[in-house]
C-alpha cells in the first residue's frame, strides 16, 4: 500500500513536491512581517514579539543529484507553513521528497540589526529527523537571545547517503547529497540572511547527535569553508566517515533489497515508498539496519573528519563540543523489560554489543563494579556504554583539536530529567534547554524554576558564544577551553561548575584500544 504521506515522483515529476506549501500572492494581515531578500519577498508571523518564516524553499533536487538554488521569487511568497521533511521510515508528516526548505525566526526583521545568527541541523542520524519538530521551533531561542534562528531540512537515509559513485558514474555526488544540501542551505543564508536581520559573517551551526555529526562533517569539506564562522555539536560526533568500500557494499545490499541490482540507473524512477520500505536492508558490515551517512569519495570529502587529525579545514571555526552524562538512557528504555531484567551473566554480552571498541566486556564489568559497588546491571550498562560509545569521540575530537592548537570548549550536561528521573541526563535533554521548549514532546526537562535558571544560564553561554566565540556572559563563571593537562569541562547542572577531567578513570579504561566510528 502507498502511504498518502508520501510523494511518488519521477525523474521528470519530483521537483513539483510540495510548491502548494508555499503559493505565491497569498494576501497578508495587517502587521505581519514582511522581508524582501534575493531569494524574493516573504511574508510571515508575528509570535509574542519574534516574526517566523516557515517553509522557505532553498534549492531544489532531483534524486541522487547535486542539489541547485531555488530561483528569486517574483510575487510574494506567504511562509507561514513548514515544508516536508524528507521520506523516512516513522510518523513525520508531512514528508515528501521535494523537501530542501527552512524555517526563521528573528526578533528585528530589519536589515541594520546584524544579530548572530544559529542555524540548526537536526539529529536522528542520517536516516531520522525534521526541522520542524515543536522541540527545536525556534521563537523563544530567539526571543531569549536576540538572535536569528534557522532549522534546514535535507534530504536523508538512501535519498542523501546512498553511494552509487562507483557502480554508475551517472551518479557521482550521491553518497553526499544531504550534505550538500546543508552547504547549499549555507549559502542561502550567506545570501539572505540580512534581510532577516541576521549577520553572516556570524553564522553558528548547532545541532544534536546527527545534527552534530553533520556539523562535523560539514567542517572537512572544502565547499562549506567561509559559511560558517563557529559550530556547537551537541552529542554528535564524527571521527570518521564510510570509506567507498564499505559504502559501495551497503549499496549494493540496498540495490539487491530493492531488487535492482543490476540495474542502478532504474532508481530514479522508482516509487519513493519502495525506496523507504527497502531501508530494512541488512547491513552487510555491522548488525542491524543499513547504515547510511557520509562517505569519502574524494569530491566532497577527501579526508576524514578527525583522522589521523583534526581536519585543517574546520580548525579555524570555533567550536563547543558537548555531551550529557546518561547518554545511553535514551536509547534503552529504562522501564522496559529488557533492562529490569538484565542480569549479571548477560550484561558483558550486551555492553559488547553496544561499545564501538575492541575489548573484554568482562574485564569493563569488573572496572565499573570495582567503581560503583551497589550499581545494579543497568546502571553498569548505562554507564559503561555511555563513556565508551558516546563520550569517548568526544574526548577524540577535543584532543585532537587542543594538538592542533585550535582547542574547543567542551561540557557535559548532568541535569536530570525532573518528568522522567530514570532517564537521568539522557541523549537529548539539552535541546530542550537549549531552545527553552520546556513543554514539546519528549522534552522532559520539566518546567519548574530550576529547568528554566539552567535554561537561560545555557542560552546565554550558546549566545555569547556565537556573538564573539568565547561562551563567557556577566555573573557566570568562565569557562576555559579544553587542553590535555586541565580538560576543563562545564558541567551544566542545577548548579553548573566547571570540573577537570570529569570521568578520568572512565577515559583511561578506554583511552588503549581503538575506537571504531559505528557505521564507517
């Protein structure tokens, strides 16, 4: 069955996709916002002294392709709608696959305001996400910060990451198409942006998981050099991307999956839920689904992220890097039976699933139970995957950029959750705090005055830090950036601190054996 959700395009039909979000010489209220840019005039909202543009088309794409700039619009366009994220597997509505749009909310829509500027990228890997979840809407960020705020979808799973380079030459940029889709959102803001009232010479990309992972990403490739000036990653990192080899095998596991292995050039005609259904494709190199995501195909990407060092090319974008201290609490469910359950026999065999690193999952149990004595199962589990999985790339990309002599700022938030304490400081709550959507879904950061103090104390480091790059703000304690003798580290909390190597034992048991990207 064909989900009505979805667009069914050709080669020839899918840029059509969604042009009615946006119709052109929709009549306006009195005293709504409005913005005349290259991109064309754009009228929007008002939302409690902040003006959103929603659903702001940035280019075009056909599928596997480059993307290209949408063309100046001649009438005005009402941004009152957000465009479709792209097709993916899960409930996002709307989702289509003519999905290059983004979203803005600015508190001075006035050319003179030069207000820095935050563009986030969301996360849910390369396979998940929208820019236009209720959790990222960016009114109260913007109103709290006096900046502009800017949420960009792109295209995903096989749609953006599928490498097809070196099985048709037809398609030689498709294994990074949804990165270059955020270059091309990049310069739509480079070129539009000051009409909104931003400054792009002061352009901060921020994001979660694989909105951060993106970022990183984004800072080894040459054609995003100069569109951004700082970049906050928020438990997303990439130390490596796939190589062609790995990525040309997962294609070839998708093609077959689909059917068409023999016949790449038959997917751009081939109905976009076909091409959804087939990502529960087998990974031929890891467990589980197949993995999509960057590749190193010598155009966009020649090097890797963060191997054998920090990539020249991003060195000079300052950087904050950060992490909660529960990270994997978010992704197994504390209250399932699964974990209640989990016992002592198991647990080495289910930490060693999890840990993208070569070692005895018995030996790490020993450590953690040496350390943590009355710690059930799932507190060792919690703990021993979090530090392994999530904080240990981290620690790498810190290192790495304080050789360079370009060090970050780097923090952990250890805040936990007041809705759902369990979940402690899970993968995610500071997206909430950080855009002050206390009650968006899955937030879970609670509502009372120690959620909203910790809020602004983080709003104010993040905005201090795009306008000048240096997270320090009156009356807070300064923050040190983050050297191998110190590592200091901001721990935001009820009572935010800044604390030497947090975590030290954690990163010495780990710090001897190689760490593996998961999916590269």
């Amino acid at each position: 069955m064909i989900d009505p959700a979805f667009s069914s395009p050709t080669r020839r039909t899918m840029i059509a996709g969604s042009a009615a979000l946006l119709a052109a010489g929709v009549g306006r209220a009195a005293g709504d916002p409005v913005v005349t840019c290259r991109a064309g005039s754009f009228t929007g909202e008002r939302q409690t002294g902040v003006a959103a543009f929603r659903g702001i088309r940035y280019g075009r794409a056909e599928r596997f392709r480059t993307p290209v700039a949408a063309l100046a619009t001649r009438e005005t366009i009402r941004a009152t709608e957000p465009g479709p994220a792209c097709p993916q597997r899960g409930k996002r509505r709307p989702q289509a696959e003519d999905c290059l749009f983004l979203n803005v909310w600015t508190p001075a829509p006035a050319a003179d305001a030069r207000l820095p500027v935050l563009v986030w990228v969301h996360g849910g890997g390369y396979s998940y996400g929208s820019a236009n979840d209720p959790i990222t809407d960016g009114r109260a960020l913007a109103a709290a910060g006096d900046v502009v705020v800017v949420t960009v979808n792109h295209r995903l799973n096989a749609l953006g990451y599928l490498y097809l380079a070196r099985l048709d030459p037809a398609f030689p940029d498709s294994g990074n198409a949804g990165q270059l889709d955020l270059v091309l959102a990049l310069q739509w803001v480079r070129d539009n942006i000051a009409a909104f009232g931003g400054d792009p010479a002061r352009v901060t990309m921020i994001g979660q998981s694989g909105g951060g992972a993106k970022i990183a990403t984004l800072m080894a490739m040459p054609a995003a050099r100069g569109l951004f000036r700082r970049a906050i990653t928020m438990s997303g990192q990439q130390v490596t991307v796939s190589g062609p080899l790995h990525a040309t095998r997962r294609a070839r596991a998708y093609l077959a999956r689909l059917g068409v292995q023999d016949a790449p050039r038959r997917l751009p005609d081939l109905p976009v839920e076909k091409l959804i259904e087939a990502l529960d494709a087998g990974d031929p190199i890891e467990n589980g689904p197949i993995y999509f995501g960057p590749v190193l195909d010598g155009r966009a990407l020649a090097r890797h992220p963060y191997w054998p060092d920090a990539h020249p090319n991003g060195l000079g974008i300052d950087l904050i890097l950060g992490a909660t201290r529960d990270e994997t609490r978010d992704f197994s469910d504390p209250a399932s039976p699964e974990m209640r359950g989990l016992g002592w026999d198991a647990l080495p065999d289910r930490i060693a699933a999890e840990l993208p690193v070569d070692l005895s999952p018995e030996a790490v149990v020993r450590a953690y139970r040496a350390r943590m004595p009355e710690a059930s199962p799932a507190d060792i589990f919690y703990a021993a995957t979090t530090d392994g999985r999530s904080w240990r790339p981290q620690l790498i990309e810190a290192e790495l950029r304080a050789r360079a002599g370009h060090p970050a700022f780097v923090y952990q938030v250890d805040f936990q959750s007041p809705t759902n304490p369990d979940r402690g400081a899970f993968h995610g709550i500071d997206i909430g705090l950080v855009f002050g959507t206390f009650d968006a879904p899955y937030a879970w950061t609670g509502n009372g005055p120690r959620t909203h103090a910790l809020a602004r104390s983080m709003q104010r480091r993040f905005v201090a830090f795009a306008r000048s790059g240096t997270p320090d703000a009156p009356g807070l304690p300064r923050w040190p950036v983050y050297d191998e003798r110190r590592r200091a580290t901001m721990i935001f909390d009820v009572s935010s601190r800044v604390e030497n190597d947090p975590r030290r034992w954690q990163r010495e048991l780990f710090a001897p054996y190689p760490y593996t990207q998961p999916g590269t």
